[in-house]
C-alpha cells in the first residue's frame, strides 16, 4: 500500500482505500445530538504506522486555530484519537492536534484525570479549507503499546471539541450515564502484521 503523505490534505489517492468513520454524536453539551457541522475520519494503516484523515466542517471565521505549545490545544479547537491497545477497556493512549499542527497526547485512565506528561512521537498536519478544516495524523505502531501476537484489536475513540460553542462530537456514543469512558469505545479490529515498540520523547 502506498502511504499517504502528512501534509493536511485528503487528496493523495491511498485514501479512497481508506475506512470512513462518520455519524458523530455530541457528548457535550447535550448528549446524543447529532453532529451539526460534520465531521468525517478517513483511517488505515500499513505495517509501520496507523493513519487518520479528518475532515472538519465549519465557517472559517469560526474555527479557533491559536499557535500554542505543545499540549495546549485546548484552547482551540482540535481532534483527538484515542486508543485502548490493550483492548482492556480501561486505559489508553490519546493523541490530538489542531488545524496548525499543534500536538497534545497523554494516557487516559478511568476515574483519574488525563497525564499529559508522556511525549509520544506522531506526525499531525493540518489546514484550513474552504468549508472547515483538515488534519491528516501518523501514529507509528512503536510509539503504541499492545501484545505481541496478530491480529490484534484496539478500542478506538474519535473526538472533535469546538472551543466557541464548549462543545465535543465523538464518533463512538459518549454518556455521562456510564462511569467509564473506555467501555462505551468503538473497536478497530484485525490489525496484522504490526509490531509494538515505546518511542518516548
């Protein structure tokens, strides 16, 4: 497979093979609502890295896209990928950017508030378009934790917060009702021919 090029924009031709992740719900303010300004994620991957394509729609005069250090894009608006690699439904690796590229990522952990130490390496670009915004993102496989045997199933969760209306969209369904966040994740299954590793910044 060819790999798509990180640059923030969803027209390399790799993505038309990709999966389509869409149908977001709000978590916040009101659960359940649909997404009203659409949000697509195009996802795959190959034997070194897993690929996520967002497509964010909005009014360009609305979207909130500040130049900020790392781990502080929650100023702004920005995306986030979240992976239970151990598909234990308790913890999991999260990693977010903004339409500047600006990166936030931590491990999450039911009950606990979110550790932002851990710097783990990925690559996030992203635009702004005519109808929103683009974020294309590569999270090689040795910055993950999961066992060493194939395939492999991850827990997935996929958010878009937009900071002028505190507002977040998941793609998997998020309620208060529920105490843990890790058990109401999607599933990414059958993931061969991957290898973990720990790269740490």
């Amino acid at each position: 497979m060819h790999r798509p090029v990180v640059d923030g924009r969803l027209d390399d031709a790799v993505w038309t093979q990709a999966a389509v992740l869409d149908s977001f719900t709000q978590g916040r303010p009101i659960e359940d609502v649909p997404d009203s300004l659409g949000t697509r994620c195009l996802v795959m991957y190959d034997e070194k890295q897993l690929y996520f394509g967002f497509h964010c729609r909005d009014r360009r005069d609305g979207i909130q896209s500040p130049i900020l250090p790392r781990d502080n894009v929650w100023q702004g608006d920005y995306v986030c990928v979240s992976l239970d690699t151990w598909y234990d439904h308790q913890r999991s690796q999260f990693f977010c950017a903004n339409a500047s590229g600006v990166q936030m990522d931590g491990v999450d952990r039911d009950g606990v508030d979110s550790d932002l130490a851990p710097d783990f390496l990925y690559t996030s670009k992203g635009r702004l378009t005519e109808d929103g915004w683009e974020l294309e993102m590569a999270i090689p496989f040795t910055s993950l934790r999961f066992p060493s045997r194939g395939p492999v199933t991850f827990g997935i969760n996929l958010e878009r917060q937009i900071k002028r209306e505190d507002a977040a969209v998941y793609w998997a369904r998020i309620t208060r009702n529920i105490n843990s966040y890790h058990a109401q994740m999607g599933s990414l299954e059958g993931l061969a021919g991957v290898r973990p590793g720990m790269n740490l910044r």
